[in-house]
C-alpha cells in the first residue's frame, strides 16, 4: 500500500510550497528605542518586552536585526505593519 500522505508531508516539496521569508529592521536616526521596542512588540505575537529590548539594541549597535522569520505571507504582513509604523526596514528576504 502506499501511503499518499507521504508527499504532501514531504518537507522539501512543502517548503517550496510556501517559501520563508526574513523580516529585517534597520538602525535610522530619528525612531527612539522605546517607539522600535514598542512597535515590535505589539506588532510580532512570539516578542516578549525582554526580546523587544534585545532586538531594539541590537539594530543599534549593529545596523540591524532579523525580527521574525517565517512563511512568506506572515512576513509580509508584519513587515508592511511595522514599516507603516515608521520603522526603517530592510526589503523582505526570502530563506
């Protein structure tokens, strides 16, 4: 018998299916720390305030930081949401 569940649960046909993608915010000169932290956790569900702060520093000290990767769809959502926010963002990397 052979088992047809096998290729729809076949990860690399599934990850070409729905490609990830990576959600990347980029240091700027005029968004505070606590507008960036803010935005971040209110806007990616799986941040908590620890993390936020970690990310927000982060983008600082380095230029910038992946926030969210995921399904493609998802990563554009947050990142149209967080760049109406004013944040600086990098364009949408698909992994």
């Amino acid at each position: 018998m052979v088992n047809s569940l096998g290729t729809v649960l076949d990860p690399k046909k599934s990850k070409a299916k729905y490609p990830e993608a990576r959600v990347i915010v980029l240091d700027d000169n005029f968004n505070t720390f606590q507008h960036v932290a803010n935005c971040l956790l209110t806007i990616i569900p799986s941040i908590n305030e620890k993390r936020a702060w970690y990310l927000t520093i982060k983008v600082d000290k380095t230029g910038s930081a992946e926030v969210w990767r995921g399904n493609l769809e998802q990563a554009e959502l947050y990142h149209e949401q967080l760049f109406s926010k004013g944040l600086t963002m990098a364009p949408i990397e698909k992994t």
